[in-house]
C-alpha cells in the first residue's frame, strides 16, 4: 500500500497549509482555539454539537472573538 503522506500528489495538494491538532476537552486546548479563532478566517471540527456546546465553544462563542 503506498504511503500517501509521502506521494507527489500529496506534497502537491497540501504545500503551504498548516494544521493543528488540539485537545479541546482540556481548558488550554479551549483557550488556544479561541485565540487561534481570532486571527483565522476557517475552523475545522469533527465534533458533535452537543460536546461542542458542552465546552463553550458554539458558533456564536467563536463569533465573540471574531465576527
């Protein structure tokens, strides 16, 4: 099987991008969300709402520090 984090069309597709993983049912991981929500135009989650509310972070938190 090839390893697709080393191929071409990976190093291709993804030059320049940066990522993040952050461990957000911590209260540091939260506040650095926050602050990195303030600055960036895009966030990506692949949590469910319902966790997402349950540690502060809805849409209209993040919207509090950047509109």
């Amino acid at each position: 099987m090839p390893n697709t984090d080393k191929s071409g069309l990976f190093w291709h597709l993804n030059t320049g991008k940066r990522s993040i993983t952050l461990d957000i049912e911590n209260p540091t991981g939260r506040e650095l969300l926050l602050r990195m929500a303030a600055k960036y135009d895009v966030l990506v989650d692949n949590n469910l709402p319902m966790d997402m509310k349950r540690w502060g972070l809805t849409y209209d938190a993040i919207q509090q520090v950047n509109p």
